[in-house]
C-alpha cells in the first residue's frame, strides 16, 4: 500500500503536493479549453426514486466531462488515472468518469456531502473523493472541512483526495465539505469518484 492511500486509510483525508507536474497542469488546463463547459450541477434523488440533476444557486462553478475533453488529452488523462489508482489503491473499475471543473470570481460550492445518494446503484455509495489542482487561484478557493477545521489550498499539482463512508458503509457526516469562493483569479481542478463496488461507469 502507498503511503497516500496508508494516510487516507488512517485519517481519512490526504494529499499529495507535487503529484502532477507544472508541465502536466499547463497541458491539462491548455486542452480543456476546447472542451464543453456548462453551468455545473447538484444532484438529488426525487420522490419516485430516480437520480436527478439540476443547477442550484449552491453549486456556482463551471464543468465539463470526460466525454467532452480534447482527444489528444486522453492518453494524458489514462496515465494519470493510472497513477491515481495507483497512489490511492482503487481499481480504475471503481471510478466514475472525469470531470473537469472551473472557478471563477465568487463562485464555489457551499457545504455539501459526496456520499447519501448512491447506494442503490451499480457502483455502490461514493467511498473516495478525488480532487486534483490544476491551476491555482490568486486568492481564496481552499476546500474547507469545517468539522475537522482544516482548509485545504488549491495549490496546482496538488492531489487531495478524503473517504466519504464511515465503518459501517454510511455517509461520514464530519466528511461535509466546501469549495470556498475564488476571490481573484480562477481555479481549475480536475475530479472522480471511487465507488464501493465496480459498475461507476455503467
């Protein structure tokens, strides 16, 4: 086990500074301006039981899928989810597709939680978030995890990634997190999901 994923298995949240180089980053951030941005969205599960999508005035950033990304990005983007799973012992059979997002002044994503919603489907709940920096904003844009009073920069390069489940397979509440708004500048990350079980992209 690498000692990342020994760090996530014992305190539940760790980080990796210099995970992906500058050149890597300043790759990454130069194709994704050809991709397909729309205004992101939260998800919720409605009455009837199926997941739905939407915009919320919670969830102000911009995003893109992997679907939508720049051909000659994706062999880029297969040597980093290998090193990913890799770095935090996932099989890439458990992730969710990419997605691309993309801050600006005043936006962000107020308190939320990654897991409660998935348990019923293929994959499973959403055990492991990863979040990966790409290009770092000038002021403001940290994650913040308010119950373990911790602020993580938006530090391009840096890998984070935190277990959502608690012991018993239920959503860790403490694990409620932030995007706090960028002040200046713009921030640009790149995010996936490890499920519990295989199926995510189902």
């Amino acid at each position: 086990m690498s000692t990342l994923a020994q760090r996530l298995e014992h305190d539940r949240i760790a980080w990796d500074d210099n995970f992906l180089s500058p050149q890597d980053c300043a790759a990454f951030v130069e194709g994704l301006q050809f991709a397909l941005w729309r205004r992101s969205s939260v998800v919720s599960r409605a009455p009837a039981g199926q997941l739905k999508s939407f915009q919320s005035p919670r969830r102000t950033s911009q995003s893109t899928t992997q679907y939508w990304f720049p051909d000659d990005l994706r062999p880029r983007l297969a040597d980093l989810e290998s090193a990913v799973c890799t770095a935090l012992g996932v099989e890439a059979a458990r992730l969710e597709y990419w997605q691309a997002l993309r801050y600006g002044y005043r936006t962000g994503f107020k308190r939320h939680h990654d897991a409660g919603l998935f348990a019923t489907e293929p994959g499973g709940e959403r055990a492991t978030t990863v979040l990966l920096y790409l290009h770092s904003p000038d002021e403001g844009g940290s994650t913040w995890f308010p119950n373990l009073h911790l602020s993580v920069a938006a530090r391009a390069g840096r890998l984070l990634a935190w277990k959502n489940l608690a012991p018993d397979g239920s959503p860790d509440p403490v694990m409620d997190h932030v995007a706090r708004q960028v002040r200046k500048g713009r921030k640009i990350a790149l995010t996936t999901w490890a499920r519990v079980n295989h199926g995510a992209r189902q």
